[in-house]
C-alpha cells in the first residue's frame, strides 16, 4: 500500500472540516454581531426621547422602563393613583389608568 494514496482522503476531510469549522464560526460571529448591534444603545440612537407634562396628575410614585416603554404610577391625593404608560421617544401616553382606593388602608 502506498503512502501518497492512502492519505488523500484523509488530507480531503481535514482541509473541508477546516472550511466548515471556519465558515461556521464567521457565521456565528455575525449572528452575536447582529444581535448586539440592534440593543438598546444602538436603538437609542432613534429615538430622540419626548417630552411629557404631568402638572396637575400628582407626584411620581414609581416608574419602570422596558425598552422604549415606560410606566408612571402617580399619586394625586391618598386613595387616587394614576398609571400611566408613555412612549419615551414620543413623550406620547399609551395609556392611562384610574385607581380609586380607601386612603390610609395601605399594607404596613
């Protein structure tokens, strides 16, 4: 059995693995690349950011934000509250919600 014919196919396999083993990291990378370009700094970038006048609606009690969302809890007076979602690049409410509680009954 000769030597140059018997590793032909063995040289054949390694060299397309090596082809396979590259290309599918240059895949990879630009999957994790795309995924990182399109986070919430990059979409920032849009989003100029609004502006929101709650004079009269009470004090902020509590705001949450989830990408370009976010939630206001207001309170007027004891026993009123207000929630309120806004589009923070806007400024625009989304929507808005009355609570009408006993005052003074909260949890200790």
């Amino acid at each position: 059995m000769s030597d140059k014919q018997s590793l032909s196919p063995l040289k054949t396999l390694v060299f397309s693995m090596g082809i396979v083993l590259i290309a599918g990291a240059v895949f990879i990378s630009g999957g994790i690349l795309k995924n990182f370009s399109a986070s919430p700094a990059a979409l920032s970038a849009d989003c100029k950011g609004g502006q929101l006048d709650l004079t009269g609606r009470g004090m902020v009690v509590e705001s949450r934000t989830e990408d370009q969302i976010m939630r206001l809890s207001l309170e007027k007076k004891p026993g009123s509250m207000e929630i309120l979602t806004v589009d923070v690049c806007s400024g625009k409410i989304l929507g808005s919600l009355q609570l009408n509680t006993d005052p003074g009954m909260g949890v200790e």
